[in-house]
C-alpha cells in the first residue's frame, strides 16, 4: 500500500497535472490526475492562484482552465530540493 | 560582565569559530529564505529570519572578541569618547545576547506551527524583559538559550522519528549539539575550559547543519 502523500507532494501533482495538458487543464483533468477529492481541489486551486503558482483562464467557451506561472514551473523543477529542505526541518 | 571568557590557548580560535558560525547560519538563511519565495510557506520564513539573527549575532561576537583580543577597541572607545571600554564591550556583549536570543524565539515560535504573531511578540519581550532585569544576565542568557534549546530539539527529534530520514537525524543530532553547547556555556561563566567546549560542540552543530544542506541541494 502507497503511503499517504504530504502537502507539499499534493501541490506538486496538480501542478503536474497541468503541466502534462500542455499548461492548460480543465478542473476535471486536473482532478483525475491529482487524484484528490473534489472540495480538496478546490481549496488547493484556489491557495495556488492566491499564491502565485498558477493562473486562472476562460477557454473559447467560457470553461474555466488553468496554466502554471513561473513560479509553479520552478516548483516542480525544484521540488526534490523543497520537499528535502521541508522535511528536514519538519516544515511541511 | 566579564568580557573576554576564553582560555589563552583559545584565544583567536573562538573568533575564527564564530565567523565560521556566522557564514554556515547565513547561507541556511539564505536557502530558507528561496524555499520560503518558492513555496510561500511562512514557517520556512521563520526559519531564514531565525537563521539570519544567529547569524547576524555570531558576526557580532565574532567582531566583538576580535576587538577585545587583538585591544582595538580600546582605540575605538578613545574615538568614540566611550569612557569604559569595559561598557563598550558589554554592549557589544547585549547585542549578541538579543540577537541571538531572538533567533531561537522565532525557531521556537515555528515549532508551534502558529500563525499568531502575538505569541511571537509575547516570547521575545519575556525573553528580553526576564534577561535584563535578572542580578545576572549572562547566566539567564545561556538558562533562557537551553531552555528554548529543549524545546527546539524535543521538535526536531519529534519530526525525525515521524520521517525516519538522514537529513531529519542530522538536523536533530545537530540542534542536540546546540543544546550541550549552551548547557555548557551555563558552566564557563566560572570555567574558561567549558567555553572552549562549547564552542567545539556548536562546531560540530553547525558542520551537520551545513551537512544537511549539501544533501538536500545534491538531490
């Protein structure tokens, strides 16, 4: 059995999810490839615009989409050395 | 306050010690500092500031037993009309003490996981109120550093045992070091041969703490 992801994994894998759809997923992707409930993805989605990671856009039909900032790129390049950091000083 | 505790064979090691101190805390601030830009997590804030204040106070005494050791300031307070250079290394002495005091306050407060700035403030004015109205300073100084030295360790050790990992134990063993350093401090107030120790004990803190940092950096 996988053991249970932290904070810091979880905000990594939606980013991921984005990432993968060519930095431009739908809500339900992003729920499929996260992996987490529905109210969870919200509440993640909601701190990531708040905090810089990712962007909300309207496709041609007004669906709501969401691309990665700088910041969430670098997040994902850098994460192995976050996560490390994190752990070390039982940030997480 | 006595103002130059080092035995003489130590004499001039301490401040190459302290320098070192101050590079290792400063880089770990600075790393904690990027990973607080690139995560916007306030605890890894905490610790950049914790980090920098240690640091910042390991600059202070460095510079302050340089200028003791090698009688510059004695030059210094003829410049800046300071009567006593006994006062003006005292000062130099406080400096240190509230800076370093209020580092492991912030190291302290991220322990808590709490957002609550008034706890934060709280901490540090009991600590500097309870330093300097204390008959002896120094001695409560080195009694208030052990105590939140406890604490912080009870942390680290708590998060090592959650995350069975090197980088957890070398930051737990590291803050153990910190710990029997400033126990020992307690002593060398009487016994010059106990401030050598402890500053060999915070050597070995600081050498697994920048340890830490090369593994995490290499992943």
């Amino acid at each position: 059995m996988s053991r249970k992801r932290n904070h810091l994994e979880i905000i990594r894998d939606v980013l991921l999810a984005i990432q993968i759809k060519g930095n431009q997923a739908r809500p339900t992707h992003i729920l499929y490839k996260s992996n987490i409930s529905s109210d969870m993805l919200k509440q993640y989605l909601e701190d990531l615009m708040e905090k810089g990671f990712i962007v909300e856009e309207k496709d041609k039909k007004e669906n709501k989409l969401f691309s990665l900032t700088t910041k969430g790129f670098n997040y994902i390049k850098d994460f192995e050395t976050i996560k490390g950091f994190m752990e070390s000083y039982g940030l997480e | 306050m006595q103002s130059y505790m080092a035995p003489q064979w130590f004499y001039g090691y301490d401040v190459g010690f302290e320098l070192l101190f101050a590079v290792i805390t400063i880089i770990v601030a600075i790393f904690a500092y990027r990973i607080y830009k690139a995560t916007n997590q306030n605890y890894a804030k905490y610790l950049s500031i914790a980090f920098f204040l240690i640091g910042l106070s390991n600059i202070f005494q460095s510079i302050i037993n340089f200028l003791i050791l090698t009688k510059l300031n004695e030059n210094i307070c003829g410049f800046v009309k300071i009567q006593s250079v006994a006062y003006f290394n005292t000062i130099g002495a406080y400096i240190h003490m509230i800076l370093f005091l209020i580092g492991l306050v912030y190291l302290v407060f991220m322990t808590f996981k709490s957002e609550n700035k008034t706890i934060l403030t709280l901490l540090v004015l009991v600590s500097l109120l309870s330093m300097f109205l204390s008959s002896n300073i120094l001695y409560t100084f080195y009694l208030l550093s052990s105590i939140y030295l406890i604490i912080i360790s009870l942390y680290f050790i708590r998060n090592y045992l959650k995350n069975k990992k090197t980088q957890t134990l070398l930051i737990a063993v590291a803050f153990l070091f910190l710990l029997f350093g400033s126990i020992h401090f307690l002593f060398s107030v009487n016994h010059q041969l106990f401030y050598a120790i402890g500053h060999l004990l915070e050597f070995i803190a600081y050498v697994l703490i920048f340890t830490n940092l090369i593994m995490v950096r290499k992943k």
